[in-house]
C-alpha cells in the first residue's frame, strides 16, 4: 500500500470520526427517544390488555348466546306446548305494511296480520298534524278461538305477508274538482283495486289467511277471513268464533265541554231494524243478543265502522269515556267482541268490511247501510227537516259557492222567507192582542185577586171570541217555527263541511269563535269569550223586546222576565258551541228584526182596532170547544159563568 492510499484511508476515517461526533444526539433528543420507545411499549400493552378483554368479552357473549338460544328454544318448546300447532307462530320480527289509495293510508302489522292504523289523507287534527282514526300497539284486532283444548289469540301470532310489497298504492282517475273525498268507487269512474294478503300457517296447507282490499277513491276496505283446514285444530262445539276489535280513541278537535266528547260513542245496527247506540254520555256497554249488521266506533266528525257481509249473530259492545283533565289526548277506548259463524267445514270465508272515513252525510247514505244514522241530527219531526230540507239545500249552495259565511247567510235568508208568513201572522195576532188591551185591562180590575182568576179568565176570552181574536194566533205560528230552530241546533255542531272553515275572525266555524282568552274559567261559559255568541244576545235581547206582546206581562206577570233571562241563559250554554251555529242565530234575529220594522211600516194599529170594536158589533160567533172546557171547569169549581147579554 503506497503513501497516497495511506493516507486518503486515514482521510477517511477521520471524516467519519468527525461526522459521527457532530450528528451525535443531545442528551434531550437522548432522552425524547427514550420517552417514544416507553410510550411504544405502553400502547402495545393497553392494546394487548383490549384484546384480551375482547376475546374475554366474546367467550361470554357466545356463552350468553348458548343461553339464550337453549332459553328461546325452551320457550318454543313452551308456547308449542302452550299453543299447540300454533305456537310456532309465536316468534317472528314486526314489519309493517301499507296499502293506500288518494283518500286513506292503512298500515299493517304483520303480528297478528291486524291493521295497526289508519290515516285519512284530506284531513288533519286541531293541532295541524295528521289525521290518524287508531294508532299503535294498543290495538287489538284478531279471532279468539279455542283450539286443540287451548286458547288461541291470533293478534299475538306472526303472520306471514304474501307478497314482498311494503306500499302498496292505488291509482286512478283524476276526481272532479268539488267531488274529493265526496263519491265512492263507482262504475263511471271505476279506478283501480289492489289487495294485501297475509296468512298464519299452521302446517303445509292448513292457514288462516286475512285479505284486505281497497279501492279507488272509496272510504270502505274488504277484509276476508279466509280459513283453510282449521277443522282439525278448532273445537268442533264452537259455532262460532270470537272476533275481537278494540283501540283507544285519539281526540281529532279542539277540546270544547259541548264538543267533540259528547258525540264520542259506539253505535250498531240490528239486522233489517233499528239503529241504537251505548250511552252519550258515560262508560257503558251491551249484550247484542240478536243479529247485527255494523258497529260503529263513532266521534264527531269521523267514524271507524265495521260491516258484516253477513249480519254478526250477537255481538257485545264496551266503551269507556275518558275525563278531558285526566286524559286530554284519548277521548276514550271502544271494545267490539263480535261472533262469526264457524262450521267445521275444510274451507270456509267470512266476508267482512271497514268505513274508515268521515261522517259525511252523503258519503255514508250513498252505501245503503244507514251508516248516515251516526249522524246526530235530531229525533221525532226534527231529523226529516234536516234531511230534507236543511241538507238539501245547503248541498245546493255548496255548488256554487265557498264561502261559508255567505253560505249559511243565504240559507238563513231562505229560510226566513218560507217562514215570513208564520211571522205575518204572529205579528197581526200580537196587534190584535194589543189593540184589546184597554178592554182586558179593564177585566183584570174586575176580577182582582187569584180566587176569581177562573172568572178574570172566561171574560178575556169572551172578550177574544166577541172580537174575532185568537189568543192563540201568535204560538201557533211559533211553534211551527220551532222544528227549524231546533234543526239547526242539531245540524251546525254535527257539518263536517263546517270544519277548518273560517269567516271573519273565526278561523273554524265547527268550533267556538274566541276574541278573548280569559284566565280563569266561569262554570258552564268557559274561559273564553265567543263574539258571534255575545252578537246573536245582544240581538235576541233586541228582537224581544220589539215583538213582545203587551198582554203577555198581565196574564202571566213572571214570563215578560222569563223572556230576557233565555237570552242570558243561551250566552252561557251556546259560547262553547261551533261558531257556526251563534252565527246563524244572530242573522236570523237580525232578519226578525228587520221583519219586524217592515210589518210596522205598513200596519196600522187604530185600524185594527176599528175593526175589532166593529166585531163585537157582529152576532156572537160559536162557542169553540175551548172555550166550553173553560166554562165545563168553571162549573166544576162552582163558579158562575157570566151570561151572555
């Protein structure tokens, strides 16, 4: 080795010396590394700990597992020993189902095969949420049967969709505008038909299988209860099977103590009879030992009935009604328990259907079930005026116009005119009346005190007959009026068409009109202050004082005050009723009064008077039978009648 290679080495090596002294670490960067490799070590540890706990963790859960499957089995083997071929059913995940056409959606749960709820689609609660009749797990909706010397509920059972379809939609043609949610599924305009089918097998060719189907723009959906070779399981002492429906009942409307509540009840059918219902106003319920037709789950504005192809042999109802402060959003539960014919056959089919819909008058009526009956329009003479006169002509209105307001003017205004020859006639009668005041003043001061008061009594009405008056000239027109009074008393609370319906400052016509919230309740008034209310008192206060008769207050001194106090008496009792009706009153008494000025303008009272002074004048008319039962029970008092001069 030469001098240069000697030296070039020891270059070299004393570069490497001088580079690994300079890139020598700090004791600091000694000391971070130092740190990293502990942290290194520490993560490996915790992670080595996590997965041992995992691995811990998982050995329990699959023991868990084991557990619960040996449990799980041992429940199965408990419920097939419990339910017999049926308590394979028992097991299974709830998954739902809807089938909806442009009016209602319905959902399905497969446990128990059952409607789980209903939703119509052109309506929505008080509160601007959607309209739902029943919802949740609370309802009840299955047959009740004995089977195998064991009793089977089949809204327990898992039934089995057939079909994979989760929505289901039917579809149609467009409905004429002004006709939605008003006409059924019809032969001009026939739409679509679509079915959901869910069955409970019970082995290879023995099931139960319900099918339900729904049309076109129709409120009715078809449920069949289809029963394949139950023969071998069901006993074969049942005739019947036990038909269970129950849920409790969501409030639709604005809580109001005369509203939604008290039209809140169940009603039913009886085969080729009457319709009836459970009591208005309280819990109750009944054994329906004879056939029926329907039962219907009723509230004021919308119904959930159900419709035997077939009238039901018997059936009981229950219903029990919930206080508002103790439960304010259910007004109450309905409980149907109906029998179904059951004849041991291989197969048999029960044909069943559902109204989930409105309590419209002519959507119920155009089904020919009387399922319109649910509609609390009055009783005796009161109900034909609704149906015939009243509906009618509202429906004829509703043609042409939307508003209303103006609807339920000119129906007031109509009806006011057909009446104003019955108020002619009670006004000329109240004249006549007053024209003869001086003469049966003049008798009351004959005939002081209450021991002559037969005799005060069969003089006025010598006096009425002398003068050709009818004492009962003014009632008679009144109450031929009072059928139409009524009748609105009944229709406006119970018009769907009135709901959600606004005009001036009511925003719905089928409620209260509050212009004031108050802080406190007054019993019976409410808390609120209705004007259109406080509008038809100040009017009616008004219109009696114009139209009282001037004999009334000295025949019967008590009834001039009796007349002021109705009015008050109304406030209180019609200021939580639907704006609609308070609303009506006030024009009618509004039309009276104008009425009344008008028959004053062209009445002449000193000419009424003339000629009943010239009445008297004429030969004494026939005595009227009235007038002898008066003088019959004179006699019978021993008292002498006056003679004739």
């Amino acid at each position: 080795m030469d001098r240069k290679s000697i030296i070039g080495i020891v270059l070299i090596f004393v570069i490497l010396v001088v580079f690994s002294l300079i890139n020598q670490p700090s004791k600091e960067e000694v000391e971070a590394a130092k740190q990293r490799r502990d942290s290194i070590a520490q993560v490996e540890a915790q992670q080595a700990l996590e997965l041992q706990k995992m691995q811990e963790q998982q050995e329990l859960q699959n023991a868990a597992m084991e557990t619960d499957t040996a449990a799980q089995n041992q429940m199965m083997q408990q419920k097939v020993e419990e339910l017999g071929a049926f308590g394979t059913a028992t097991a299974g995940t709830e998954e739902f189902t809807t089938l909806e056409n442009n009016q209602v959606k319905i959902t399905f749960s497969n446990k128990g095969g059952r409607i789980y709820s209903v939703e119509l689609k052109d309506y929505e609660r008080y509160d601007s949420t959607k309209l739902v009749l029943f919802d949740g797990p609370a309802t009840k909706f299955g047959l009740n049967f004995f089977a195998q010397n064991r009793s089977i509920s089949t809204d327990n059972l898992f039934f089995k969709q057939v079909g994979d379809a989760k929505n289901v939609v039917v579809n149609g043609p467009e409905v004429p505008k002004g006709d939605e949610g008003r006409i059924k599924f019809n032969a001009e305009n026939p739409g679509g038909k679509e079915s959901v089918t869910f069955r409970l097998e019970v082995a290879p060719g023995d099931f139960i299988e319900y099918t339900y189907t729904l049309s076109y723009n129709s409120f009715l959906v078809g449920f069949d209860v289809n029963m394949q070779g139950m023969n071998s399981y069901i006993s074969r002492n049942q005739s019947y099977l036990n038909f269970n429906w129950a849920f409790d009942v969501p409030r639709q409307e604005h809580y109001s103590r005369f509203g939604e509540d008290r039209y809140t009840y169940m009603t039913y059918k009886f085969f080729e009879d009457e319709v009836d219902n459970l009591d208005k106003n309280k819990s109750d319920e009944e054994n329906l030992s004879t056939s029926v037709k329907w039962i219907g789950f009723k509230q004021l504005f919308f119904n959930s009935t159900i419709i035997g192809d077939q009238p039901f042999p018997n059936a009981q109802v229950r219903q029990e009604k919930y206080d508002y402060e103790d439960n304010n959003f259910y007004l109450g539960n309905f409980n149907a328990d109906i029998a179904i014919p059951f004849n041991g056959t291989q197969n048999e089919k029960v044909g069943i259907k559902f109204y989930f819909g409105p309590n419209h008058y002519q959507t119920l009526k155009q089904y020919g079930l009387d399922m319109e009956r649910q509609i609390d329009l009055g009783y005796a003479i009161v109900r034909p005026v609704n149906r015939y006169v009243i509906i009618p002509v509202f429906n004829w209105l509703r043609r042409s116009i939307d508003n209303f307001g103006i609807i339920i003017l000119l129906l007031t205004l109509m009806i006011k005119v057909v009446l104003f020859p019955f108020t002619y006639k009670s006004y000329m009668s109240q004249a006549k009346m007053r024209a003869l005041k001086p003469e049966v003043d003049e008798i009351n001061a004959k005939f002081p005190g209450q021991e002559k008061a037969m005799e005060k009594q069969q003089a006025t009405m010598a006096l009425y007959r002398k003068a050709g008056v009818n004492p009962m000239g003014g009632c008679l027109p009144m109450v031929l009026q009072m059928p139409i009074l009524f009748a609105m008393f009944f229709f406006f609370p119970t018009s769907i068409e009135l709901r959600g319906e606004s005009f001036l400052w009511a925003t719905d016509l089928s409620t209260y009109d509050s212009i004031l919230n108050l802080p406190f309740s007054i019993p019976i008034y409410g808390d609120h202050v209705s004007l259109f209310c406080l509008l038809m008192t100040v009017t009616t206060i008004i219109s009696t004082k114009l139209n009282q008769s001037a004999t009334t207050s000295q025949g019967m001194p008590g009834m001039q005050t009796m007349m002021y106090m109705m009015p008050v008496m109304f406030l209180f009792l019609l200021n939580n009723y639907p704006s609609g009706l308070s609303y009506y009153y006030f024009l009618a008494n509004l039309i009276t009064i104008g009425q009344t000025y008008l028959i004053r303008s062209f009445v002449d009272d000193e000419k009424i008077r003339a000629q009943l002074q010239a009445n008297k004048k004429k030969p004494a008319k026939k005595q009227s039978n009235f007038q002898k039962r008066l003088e019959e029970m004179a006699k019978q008092r021993g008292v002498q009648t006056p003679k004739k001069k």
